[in-house]
C-alpha cells in the first residue's frame, strides 16, 4: 500500500504541463476530508481501513515534532507544481491556525508514510 510516487503530487506531469502553459494549479482536501487531522478513534469510525496509515502518519509527525495540520500543508505547498492551496475553515481561530501552520516547516520521511490504496486516499470510494 506504500509507494514513493505518491509523493510526487503530479504522477503523469500533467501539473506541470498545465504550469508551462501558465495556468496556475490550486490544491484541496489537503487534510483529505479532514481525515488526516482526526485522532485515531475518529479514524477508526469513520474509516477503519486507514486507521494503521493515519497512525503511521500521526507518528511520523510526531517524531518529526510538527502538527498533522502543519504536515499536511507542507507537503502541499512543497509540490513545484502546486502555487496554491484551498482549505475549508469553521471559525476565524481556525484560520489563524491554518494560517500559522503554512509558516511551519515540516520535514517528513515523505516516501515511508505515502499512501496509494485508493480505498483510503480517494473519498469517492468511502462508504456514505
């Protein structure tokens, strides 16, 4: 379920060719529907399939002593082909917290936390 390629956010270069043309890339679900902010009981309810890739994420942010939140947009905004990102905020403090966490640098072992099972990493496919 683990791959390094997810950890290039433009898999087939089409990011890059849109860049080239000058269109400017925006990311969203940065958090992947806020999943991977949620504490490990929350993943295990909601989608239990990712609770022991949440956990290794969680973990790998701990060891690396930054927030998921924080994790999360660095590796967005790390992506040359991403200029910006879109999240979804629910009050002002929220988004004073989105806000400080893009100033945080976050340096994660990338491509030992990526993963590709598209049951977990495309929300499409989660039972309703």
């Amino acid at each position: 379920d683990w791959s390094s390629d997810v950890c290039s956010s433009d898999l087939d270069g089409s990011l890059a060719r849109l860049r080239a043309q000058g269109t400017a890339v925006q990311a969203r679900s940065a958090f992947l529907q806020g999943l991977m902010l949620m504490a490990p009981p929350a993943v295990d309810a909601k989608l239990p399939r990712a609770t022991a890739a949440i956990a290794r994420w969680r973990a790998a942010c701990d060891a690396a002593g930054t927030t998921p939140l924080a994790a999360a947009l660095a590796f967005v905004m790390c992506q040359p082909e991403i200029d910006q990102v879109v999240v979804g905020v629910h009050s002002r403090d929220h988004l004073a917290e989105c806000l400080s966490a893009l100033e945080a640098t976050a340096a994660l072992p990338w491509d030992g936390i990526a993963c590709a099972d598209p049951d977990i990493v495309d929300p499409r496919r989660w039972a309703a």
